[in-house]
C-alpha cells in the first residue's frame, strides 16, 4: 500500500521542487519592488554554509543551524541592501552579480574553513535526524509498513511542503497588508511612492533583506536534504536558474515564481532524453518570452480570468480588485 | 620583475579594454547590459582555435572569420532578442537584460555542444619567440595583442570622434529621439552598434586565447562579468573609462597574483565595483548617472 507508492526518487524530486519555490518566492519578493537582485544563489550559499559549519563544528540542533543560516543571510542582505540602494535596475543587477561572485570566490579561497572547492559533506540530513529521533520515542517505520529510507524521504517531503505552504501562505498575507501596497506602489513609481509618505528606503531595504532571509533559509534546507555543498552549487547558474523560476513563471504574482519553479525543476526529470539540452532551451525559452510575454506565463489578467471561469456569476467581483493578487 | 609584471599587466589591461569596449558601446546607443557579449567573445576564440589550429590556417584568417561570424551572432542578437523588447509599451527596463542573459545561456551550452566542455589549446606559430632585453623577457604573442588593442582603440577613437557614422552613433546615444528628429537613421546605428561591439568581441576572443593559450566555454562568463566590472569602474558608456578601467583592473590582477593571494584574482573586479558605486557611483570617467 503505502510503501508501494513511495519512491524516494520521486519524493527527492518533490523536495528539489519546493526548494526551488521557495527560491523563487525570493527572487519574487525583491522584485515586487522593482528591484532585480542576482546575489539571491550568494546568499543561499551563505545560509547553506553558515547551517552546515555550526551543525557539524558545533553540533547545533539543525533547527537552530537553519534559523542561523537565514538570519546570517538576511543580515548580509540588509548590509549589501542598504548602501546598494541608491542603485536601480541594471545597477544594481549587475552589482548583486558580482557580490554573488564574490561570495562564491570567498568560499573556493577560505579553504580552512570551508574546504575549497572540494566542498563540504557529512552535514547533518534532516530525513535521518527526524528518524532518529523519532526511534528515540519509540517510534519505528515499520509501523507504517516502510522501509527506514523510504520515511526519511517521505518526512523531508513533507517538512518541506508544510514549510513551503507557511511561506507561501505568509507571502500572500504581506501583499495585502500595508507593506505588500508599499511595495507595489514603489515598483509603479518611487518617486510618486515617496511623495504619498512611503518610506522607500525602509520597504526597499526590507524586501531586499526578506529575499536575502528567504534564500538563505532555502540554501541551509537544501544543505540539510544534500547533506553535501560545494561552491559551484551557490554559482552563476544558479542565480540565473533562480531568476528564470521568475521569469518563466511570471514576476507580477506569487503563482507565477510557484509555477516555473514547479514546471521547470519537473521538466528536466519527466523528459530525460532533454535534459542534455535543458540549458540550450533555458535560453531559447528567456529569449522568446520576453519578446513575446515579458511579464512571464501567469499574470494577473489571467488569474482573474480563472477567477471569473470558476465562479461564472462573478463578473461585478471581477473588476473591483484586478490589483489584488 | 617589476618591469614584466607590468607589461604582463598591460597586456592583459588592453584585453580587457576590447571586451569592456563593447560593452559599454553598446551601453552608450542602447542603455543595455549585454549579457551576451561575453559569450559571443568566447565564440569568436573558439573561431580562432577552428580556424588556425584545426584548419592550419594562418592567423589573419582567423581573425578575419571571428569577427565575420561573431558580427553575424550580433547582428541576431540584435534582430532577435533586442528589436522585438524596442518601443513596446510596458515592457519593464530589465526585460533586455534578461533576454541577453537568455541569450548567454543559449552560447555556452550551445558551444558546449558544438566544441565540447574541454579546454582547447590556442597556439600561434609564434608564440615560443621572446625578446631580452637585459633581465627581461617578452614575448612577442604579449606586444602582437598589445599593438592591435591599441590600433583597435585608436581606430574606434577615431571612427567615434571623427567620421559622419561615428557622429551619428553618439548623438543616437546621447539622445535617441533627437538624433532621429535630425535625420538620422537610428535603427542602422543601433544594429551597427550591436554588430561592431560583437565583432570586437571576437577579435578579443583570440587575443585571450593567444595571451592564454587556452579556450573554454566557460570563458565567456568570467570574461563577461570582468567586463561588466570595467564599465560600471570606468563610467557606464564612456569610451575612455573603458580603456583606462581595463588597464586598471589588468594591472591590479597582475600584481595581486605577485604580491597578494592569487585565489582572490577574479574578486577583484568586484570588490572594486562594490567600492566604486559606494564612492562614485558614476564610475571614475563618468559625468553623471542616467537612471
């Protein structure tokens, strides 16, 4: 029964996918504000770093090894954010690229402490930790009728849909809260924003720091589900895979980094036979996009759209919040 | 010591420039970062390798069917993933830099493909010849690259400041509207822009390799990103702020690898970017930013 459905492959999968969503949740965040932030893989390498050096230097809880993680990430980002402010668009993409570069440089040089590029592994795994300490209870798989690998899989899986759900459930609340309008009248217009008596350096500073927060928090799961990083995992590819999740997906509403995440980390693993050209077809896929739906698949035109076919009487409901979600 | 260091510096200094050179010209006329223009140099090395290892023909070849060919992928660069973003309406400022970062992405794998993932030596005929001059050495691979750098500085100089086409592409970079209300043709200025910045591209390409003797597909990204690094230090769109900050950054390189951690060699760029925009945001040539 159960234990036939359950394939750890697949759940691995599932894992790598929600991850990624929380990744583009954070790229999402900091783009609400019209401000496009690459250094996102740099602060995920952060938090992945800072999580699995106290696990394994200090034999932290891995609990408080990702609480620490994210923190040291969004202290990072509001370090970086706060002078990096007085940058717009291509600006300050092109700087947080290049911090995201030199993160990555630190930790291939910073050999004693972060093994060079060799990278790190025996960091501690989520799925075991739960296991164990479940035994420690009492508690045995078997109950349910599974093997002890296929419960780790199964409890990472479901650790992180409920921390992704929190996430998202958390992100949708902000942006109907008085700090989602700020942002979004500060990516209409800054300086109209300022003059309403928004204060632009506060919202800003704070979306950059909760997309800093986000994809730390994101790097020091992934180190945790891995149990192995190395530099190349916090690279350039990275932060660009990150913002295709964004792009592809649709930068306007939350769904829409959801989405690509989900469609773009299934896609590779459903079609084997194309993953070798997976990249090729990044490109080909950002090229035509943007010359063709520059705001990504989902926007908000067709959410409400499906609004309306769902409910078919909605029409009045329809026109009175199109800004909303 | 002191001395090859810095001719070492400066060759690798007036590369820089060329790459740095086609970013910011496309910079100046468009207002774009072209994230594919470390690719499309990469692209013009690999010619180069076809060309004169693969091929045995001579050098001049090579860089003749570089810059053709990485002027032909500027020219599509330019057809497609730029003119179709052009003047349509609620399309965000990023949206060209995303599609030239598809663009990249689209390169490197594609010549993963093409030349695969390995390193390919680039050897000139003449590259083990070396002059002394006392305790010295050079080479003279290091004063072929240095000379042309610098004839295709003086010549882009020249052709900015003093031709009608030259005049035509800054007044179409200073002001896009007015330089076509006077009559002139921006979209030919634009697509030449995007066309000759490429070809510059690919005669850099070779001279990496030849200063290397190495051409991976990975080159194109570290290189781009240094180039990135040089406008913002020289001033985003200036011509001259790219030549000195490519030289800067040469010899800072050089002489980190000598006195410092040559580990760090390829932060550099970056933490001088990040320390520039602190200070002058508008880079170390530069008048004013354009926001």
């Amino acid at each position: 029964m159960l234990a036939e459905l359950i394939n750890p492959y697949h759940f691995q999968v599932a894992s790598f996918i929600l991850i990624n969503i929380i990744l583009g949740i954070s790229v999402y965040i900091t783009l609400s504000t019209g401000q496009l932030s690459l250094a996102n893989a740099g602060f995920m390498g952060i938090g992945a770093y800072t999580s699995a050096l106290l696990t394994i230097h200090f034999d932290l809880p891995i609990v408080l090894g990702i609480i620490a993680g994210a923190l040291v990430a969004a202290l990072l980002g509001i370090l970086i954010g706060i002078p990096t402010l007085r940058l717009q668009g291509v600006y300050l993409a092109i700087v947080t690229l290049g911090f995201g570069e030199v993160i990555r440089v630190v930790f291939i040089n910073w050999e004693s402490l972060t093994k060079g590029s060799v990278g790190i592994s025996g960091i501690p795994h989520i799925g075991r930790e739960i296991l164990s300490t479940l035994k420690g209870f009492g508690f045995d798989p078997k109950v349910l009728g599974l093997q002890n690998n296929q419960f780790i899989f199964l409890s990472i899986f479901l650790l992180l849909f409920i921390i992704t759900i929190g996430v998202i459930w958390f992100f949708r609340r902000q942006h109907r809260s008085r700090v989602g309008r700020a942002f979004a009248a500060i990516k209409l217009d800054e300086k109209a924003a300022e003059s309403m008596g928004i204060n632009i350096t506060y919202y800003k500073v704070l979306a950059f720091a909760q997309g800093a927060l986000l994809s730390g928090f994101a790097g020091a799961l992934y180190a945790h589900v891995l149990a192995y990083i190395s530099p190349a995992d916090f690279a350039y590819h990275r932060a660009v895979e990150i913002l295709i999740f964004v792009v592809f997906g649709g930068s306007e509403v939350i769904w829409g980094p959801i989405f690509g995440a989900f469609f773009l980390t299934l896609m590779p693993e459903v079609l084997r036979f194309i993953s070798e050209y997976r990249y090729m077809i990044y490109g080909l896929i950002i090229i035509i996009l943007m010359a063709v739906r520059p705001q990504g698949l989902i926007d908000v035109n067709l959410l409400n759209w499906v609004k309306t076919k769902g409910k078919k009487r909605g029409q009045k409901h329809g026109t009175g919040n199109t800004k909303s979600m | 010591m002191l001395i090859e260091q810095l001719i070492n510096g400066i060759t690798l200094g007036s590369i820089y420039a060329i790459v740095a050179l086609g970013f910011t010209l496309v910079f100046g006329v468009l207002g774009i970062i072209n994230m594919a223009h470390g690719e499309i140099f990469m692209f013009g090395a690999f010619i180069g390798v076809l060309v004169t290892t693969s091929l045995q023909l001579p050098l001049w070849l090579g860089f003749l069917a570089a810059i053709l060919i990485t002027a032909v992928m500027g020219y599509m660069l330019e057809r497609f993933a730029l003119r179709p973003l052009r003047h349509k309406q609620g399309v965000s400022h990023l949206a060209p830099l995303i599609s030239t970062i598809g663009v990249s992405i689209l390169l490197e794998n594609l010549s993963h493909h093409l030349f695969g993932a390995g390193n390919h030596p680039f050897r000139a005929s003449f590259a083990e010849i070396n002059f002394q001059i006392g305790s010295i050495t050079i080479y003279l691979v290091q004063i072929v690259i240095f000379v042309i750098s610098v004839i295709l500085m003086m010549a882009l100089s020249f052709w900015l400041g003093k031709t009608k086409a030259g005049k035509a592409l800054r007044a179409t970079a200073e002001n896009l509207e007015t330089a076509s209300l006077l009559g002139v043709d921006t979209k030919r200025i634009i697509t030449m822009t995007v066309i000759i910045a490429s070809a510059m591209g690919g005669i850099a390409g070779i001279l990496v390799g030849m200063a290397f003797n190495s051409v991976t597909p990975q080159m194109g990204l570290s290189m781009g990103l240094k180039g990135l690094a040089i406008i913002i230090l020289g001033g985003m769109g200036n011509v001259k702020g790219a030549m000195a900050g490519g030289l800067i950054l040469g010899l800072a390189e050089t002489f980190i690898v000598v006195y410092g951690d040559s580990g760090y060699r390829d932060a550099i760029a970056f933490l001088a970017i990040i320390v520039i925009l602190l200070i002058r945001p508008q880079g170390l040539f530069g008048q004013k930013i354009s926001t």
